[in-house]
C-alpha cells in the first residue's frame, strides 16, 4: 500500500465516490515530465525572447553601422579634397623657398613618414566602418604632420626674408638728395684750395642751399655736430658694418640716437666749414673702410622694399 496513491473523487448528482490507484514512481514520473515539459517551454520562451531582442538589435546596430559609413564616406571625401589643396600648397611652399634661397621640400620628406610595430586589429577594425574609420584616421595624422611641416618650413622663409629685409634697408641704396648734380667723384683729384693731389672719401653733390638731404638707409643718428673742415655733419648707423655722413649742411634736423628711416629728411644744403659753394659731401663706410658711394646708389626704378 505505500508504494500507491489513492485518489478520490466525488461525482455530480450525489453518483458516489470513486477512487483510482496510481503508483508512486508513476506520480513521480508524471511531476517530473511535466517540471521538464515547464523547463523545456520557459527556456524556449526566454531563448525566443533573446532571439527577438537581438535580431531587433542587430538590426539596430545594421543601421547606425550603415550611418556611421556614410559619414566616414563624406569625411574621406573632405580629407580628399585636402589633400588635393595640400598638394598645390607644397608647390608653392617649394616656390617660396627658392625665393628665399632654400631648397625644395623632397616629395618624400612631405609625406612625413612614421614608422613603429603593425598594429594589431580586431575583427570589427578589419572589417566596415571599423576598417573605413582607420583610414581616415591615418590620413588625418598624416594631413597634421604635413600642416605642421608647412607652418615650420614657412616661418623659416618668413624668418630668412625678414633678416634679408632688414640687411637690405641697413644698406645705402639710394641719392642722398633730389636734383643737383655730381661735381666731384670719389678717389684721387685736385684740391680745389691747395692745388694738389689728394683723395677724396666721398662724392659732392652740388645743389642749392636748403635742398632736403635724405638718409640713405635705415640707422640710428650717432653725430650731429660742427666737426672741422666738414661743417655741420650728420652720422648715421646702419648696422651690418654700414654709416653715412652728410656734411657741409645749411641745418642739422635730427638729434643724436634718433631712429631714421630710408628717405627721411636729415638736415638741408649748405656751405659750412671747408667749401667753396653750397653742397654737399656725402661719404659712405663699411667696416671703417671709405667705399664709393656711387657703388652704393641703385637706379631709380629698380629698388623695391
């Protein structure tokens, strides 16, 4: 008896009572079947579930995958269309730098190369976006290495110009008066008050009194006295080994230490100290040396700042 259960049950309409015997393995056999049948089903269910979720996910992720090309597709355009304008700025950073003096940039030195281990890519980087954004990013690196290339290069042309520029306003290039004439070169002649040899160290100029005398070349005012024979005399300092007097001057218009640009206006014609007539002696020194000024005067039209 203990290996069966009895069941009873009572029928409609007072029928009487009926009971039917099962075996206890067979009870345990049929809870089980029906805790595996639950199993199997609520497995099923949630596995189902999953599956939903994920092929809603995965078509989620199909259409920012899809997103996510086209703008990488557009900034591979736009990186495209740089590197087109990157190519005409390296021929005219090339050209800029002969200008300058400089040599070229080599095609090889503006790809700017990098080196170091092979990455190691997953499988999502090897393929699609991943792959597409990769490149874009490598020709980004490459884009910013090219730009910082170009603004040093750059910056040496400005900086080789700048010092060129300033050589070529400290140097005497220009007539030291408008109108008048020559009437006296530089070297060996007569002197007009003793009658004999002697070297002249600068050009006479010969004009009337008061004419504007103009520096010749940037500097700094470093004499404006009386000082001797000369008369009144303006000196000026143009660095790089270069000053310029201007002597037998009617006034002097600068003081000492001031700052004069090409052209300005220093002092006027006159005749003082030793002078026959009213000019002026203009006398160009490079290292302590006389030169002669007219080596030193550039044809109108043919100088530009």
């Amino acid at each position: 008896m203990d290996n069966y259960l009895t069941f009873l049950y009572v029928r409609r309409s007072n029928a009487g009572v009926r009971s039917i015997r099962i075996h206890r393995y067979t009870v345990i056999a049929i809870a089980c079947a029906c805790i595996a049948i639950l199993t199997i089903a609520m497995t099923m269910i949630v596995r189902y579930s999953g599956l939903v979720v994920g092929s809603h996910r995965i078509s989620e992720l199909e259409l920012e995958n899809e997103r996510l090309a086209g703008r990488i597709g557009g900034f591979q355009a736009e990186i495209d269309e740089l590197n087109r304008r990157m190519e005409g700025n390296f021929e005219l950073l090339n050209q800029a730098r002969l200008l300058a003096g400089l040599e070229p940039i080599s095609p090889d030195v503006w790809q700017v190369g990098i080196g170091g281990p092979e990455p190691v890519l997953t499988n999502g980087e090897r393929d699609g976006s991943g792959f597409m954004a990769g490149g874009v990013k490598d020709d980004l690196d490459m884009l910013i290495r090219q730009s910082e290339l170009e603004l040093e290069s750059y910056q040496q042309i400005v900086s080789i110009l700048d010092t060129e520029k300033q050589v070529r306003d400290a140097t005497p290039s220009i007539r030291p008066l408008k109108g008048g004439f020559l009437s006296s070169r530089f070297g060996r002649r007569i002197d007009p008050f003793t009658g004999r040899i002697s070297r002249h160290v600068g050009v006479d100029y010969c004009a009337r009194s008061g004419t504007p005398v103009m520096v010749t070349a940037d500097g700094i005012v470093t004499m404006t006295k009386k000082k001797g024979s000369l008369g009144l005399v303006v000196e000026v300092n143009h660095g790089n080994g270069f000053k310029t007097r201007y002597a037998h001057l009617s006034k002097m218009l600068v003081r000492r230490g001031a700052r004069v640009k090409r052209g300005e206006i220093v002092g006027l014609v006159g005749s003082t100290g030793r002078s026959t007539g009213t000019h002026l002696h203009y006398e160009v020194v490079f290292r302590k040396a006389h030169r002669n000024p007219l080596h030193y005067i550039i044809p109108e039209g043919t100088y530009f700042d």
